[in-house]
C-alpha cells in the first residue's frame, strides 16, 4: 500500500535515491536514479538509460532532464512488481 | 445524480481513492487510483496501467503524471456505468 | 436573441446545467451537462460523450477536461438549431 | 480608412455586434457575430458557422473561443470589400 | 542605416503606418499596414493580404493577429530592397 | 578565448552590431547583424538573409524575430572558424 | 558517485567550464564547454558542434541556446563512461 501521499510531488520526494522510469514526450524513456527535482519538474537522473522499443540504446549517466518534456515518473520497482 | 460539484477540482477531490480513468494526448490512456492532484492538474495514480486500443499495454504500479500532458479524467465507474 | 454577454465566461454561466458540445484539439468533440469550469477554462461534464465523426464512440459519465485542450465551447441547443 | 486603432484590441471592440471571420489553427475557420472577448483573446460569437474549403461545413450557433487557437480575426465586411 | 533601435519592438515603432510583411507559422504570410501592436506582440494591419508561394491568395482587409502564431516581422521596403 | 561570459545574455550583448546566425524552429535560419534583444529572447536582425538548405533563399532586410521560434543564435563568425 | 546534487541546477552548476551533450527536441544534438546557465535553461556553449545520426554536422563554435527546445543535458564525461 502507499502510505504518506498528499500532494504530486510526494512521490518524486519517497523516490529519492531510488530507480525510476521517466517517460518523455515523442516515446523516449529514460531509467535512472533520482537524485534531484523541483517545482518544474525537472529532475536530476544518475546512471541514466535511455530505452527505446524496450531496449537500451545509449548510457546517459548522470543527466538534468527538463520538466516540460516528462509525462510522466514512476519508481521502477512498482512498474517491476507489476509486469 | 452529481451533487456538491461546484469548481472543476471538486470533481478530482470526489475521485480520491477510487479508480479514474485519465485520457492522455498522444492517445495514451491510464487507469488507476486517484492519491493525489495539485492545481496544475499534476496527478498521483497507484496501480496504474496503461492501456492502448482498449487492451492492457503495461503495468505501471504508482506513477506521477504532468498536468500538461492530461486532456480528461474521469471515475472509471462513470466511464463504466455509461459503456 | 442573446442576452447579457458582456464578457466570454458569460456564455459558459448561462450553460451551466444545460448540454454543451466541446470541441477538442485533434479531432476529438464531447457533449455532456455544463456542471462547472474556472477561469483556465477547466469545465465538468456530466453524462459525458465522446463523439467521432458524427457517432458517438464512447460513453464517459462524468468528466474533468483541462482547458488547454479545448478548442470552442458551444449551448447544444445551439447547434442542433442551426442544423 | 481606419480610425482610432491605437491598441490591438480596440479592433475587436470596434467589432462587437458585429460579423467576424475567425482563423482558427489547424486549417478551421469561424463567421459569426463578435458579441464579447477579452485579454486572452477568448471570444463570444453568435450564429457562427465552421467554414471549409470556402463551403459552409457546420452552423454552431453560439459558441465561447479559446483565445489560444485563434490565428487572426477580421471585420467580415473587410474580407470582402477586398474579394 | 538603421538609427535608434535600442529594443526590439523600436522596429515595430518605426514601421506604424507602413508596409509590413508577417511571417506566420505554418507557412502563412501576411502583408499590410501596420495599425497597432502590444508588448504580447499581437498586430493589427489594414489591407491586409495572405501570401502563399509568392501569390495574393486573399484578401483580408482589417485584421487582428494574435502574437503567439507570429515568426518574424519586417518593413516591407526592406524585403523589397534586398530582393 | 571566451570572456566576461556569466550569463547567457552576456553572448548577445557582445554580438550586438555583429553577424550572427539564428537557427529558428521548423528549419529556417536567418544571417544578419544584431541591433537588438531583449528578455524573452526576441531579436531585431538587420540586413537579414533567410537561408536554407546551405544557400540564400530571401533577403529580409531588417527583421523582428518572436523568441519563442528561435533554436539557437550565434557569432557568424564562430561558425565559420570551426567549418 | 554523485556528491552534493540537492537540486536539479546543482548539476548544471558543476558541469561549468565542462564538455556537455545537450539534446534538443526535433532530434538535433549539440556537443560543446558549458560556459552559462539561468532559470529557464538557456544555456551558453563554447567550442559548440551539432550532432546528428552520432557524426558531427556542423561546427556553431559559441553559442546561445534557447532553454525552450532541450530535453537533457548531460556532462559528456557520463555520456562516454557508460557506452
């Protein structure tokens, strides 16, 4: 169960230090740790990959990516438990 | 019959802990339960799935999803009562 | 006639309970039951329809819309009189 | 010749009441009568009718416009002393 | 030359009552008298008419144009003299 | 050697009364002398030449730019030592 | 590891005077020394080379780009570590 979620931005704060999916606009994802984020949404990955048609396609490593082109974030063990 | 529905986020505040179905543009779609929304319609969905072409496409489990990408969002129990 | 539109959410007040037909950006067009909206032009249908090419395609109930994806908003009485 | 246009919008005032062509993005266009906007450039029209390919596709009515889709808007009678 | 163009709208200043060009996004074009502009950067021309591929495809008259859909715009001497 | 550059604007500001290169959305570029900026980044080019596809397509003359089309904006001279 | 990133600028903050990827919507990449950053990601590189299909396209040499358009940016150092 998910406990302590008020408000949006509670979730990115309980993912802090964990493995997340971000999912861009134009159908590029990226997996990383989430280090960093702010009112805007942008966020700070570490040892990013972005994925494509399910597979790696490049090594980023740390990277600041921009809010505007995130649809959405979630931790990766949930997206993990559920497949 | 709708009662107490007097601003727009009446609507989302009503659906907190139930499941809402949220049309995405681009023609993504997920389900799952409403936790949490903020005024720029940011949105929290636990147990979240994605679905295209009315099948389930992945399970996302607990996701944060930016207001600018959403076009609807409705309690699936709507959705399904009128179906 | 029309009567008392001095400022464009005139409109959307006197619609408030009566059946509206809301254009969307790509192509998509709903109809439902003016229940609420706010000044970013969020509104609440009820008994909302999703309509493709003249059909209805799917049956929503009730619906939050976020403004920026509606192009115009119309009474439905209105159109079907100039039909 | 035109007199008293000192801002943009003294155009649109100039034209309450009366027959508008509104171009809308995506190829749509809009006549009707301008009965109220304001600063986001939202607009009121009444007896307006959807045009395409210069044919009369759709009468609307009355109908609220989202600033935000609005290309330009003209003085119908403007547009045509120039045909 | 070109003398006291200290801010960019200097250049819109200067060009009131006479000959613009209006690039527009989506491959629009506009010329015609600049009447009026705002900070927002929408304009208002007189005798207004669109271009597509180098041919008057319409006649305009007065118009309104919302600043968001505007790319560029130029005294319509200058485009002449360079050609 | 790069100087004196704290801030972003600090590039525009020395390449004031300088050619530069502005890489617009959609790919059009324009070449011309930079008169003058401002916060929102748009721009006022003089002897401006839109170019595409490596060879001039049109001259402008004197421009306004809208910042919200514009990509990038360069000293010419920086891309021509680096071709 | 990753020391000190409490926000996401932090990461920009460290990646001045370094060599970044910076990835742009519309596929386009650009490769060049951080020299400035502000609030809305505008950035400023030196020594500034796009990149396209991963060979080099065009040397820009200094360069202001526009926080609007980029997706990510990432020290280079990262990038190669991990491919």
């Amino acid at each position: 169960m998910v406990n302590g979620i008020e408000r949006p931005l509670d979730v990115l704060n309980n993912s802090k230090g964990k493995e997340v999916l971000v999912q861009l606009k134009n159908n590029r994802q990226m997996v990383g740790t989430l280090l960093a984020f702010d009112i805007h949404i942008n966020v700070v990955l570490d040892n990013a990959k972005e994925i494509s048609d399910g597979e790696n396609r490049r090594s980023i490593g740390l990277t600041f990516l921009r809010g505007d082109t995130i649809i959405f974030i979630s931790p990766a063990s949930a997206v993990e438990q559920n497949n």
